[in-house]
C-alpha cells in the first residue's frame, strides 16, 4: 500500500512539473488540481466531473490519491477524474 502511495505520489509531482501548478490536463480521463483554501473533494468533484454522481467522483479522488479519509487539505495536488 505504501508502494502506491509514493508511486502515485511521484506520478502527481511529476504530472506537475510538467504542466504546472494549478489545473493540468493528464491523458487517461483524469486532470491534476491543485487544493485551494475553502475547497472540499466534493466541490472539486462537481467542478472537474460535472453531470457525475458527486459521490462516486469523491471516491475515486481518494482512491487514486490514497488518501485516508476524503479531506482536501490546502496546497495539496491532486489527481481527479473529468467528464468526457
């Protein structure tokens, strides 16, 4: 578990790098954002797949970032799925 952890966590700073801070468009149906003050994984959710259940979106925030529990923590990148 902890291999995924860093694994997704090298592929997040890298995604990055390479795009920049803030919203990055990565191939595979997914984006990378950056967690803003007063932000929540839900708002992210409805934001990046509108038209999704918010709840399904939320729960593979947290799958593909691995995170404990559904909290977005401020200045944290993250990568979520979009809408087609």
């Amino acid at each position: 578990m902890l291999g995924g952890v860093a694994a997704s966590t090298f592929l997040v700073v890298v995604l990055v790098g390479l795009f920049g801070a803030g919203d990055a468009p990565v191939t595979g149906g997914t984006t990378v954002v950056q967690v803003h003050t007063g932000d929540t994984l839900w708002g992210i959710a409805t934001r990046t797949a509108p038209g999704e259940d918010p709840r399904a979106v939320v729960e593979r925030i947290v799958e593909l970032n691995g995170l404990g529990a559904p909290v977005a923590e401020a200045g944290r990148h993250l990568v979520v799925p979009v809408s087609s």
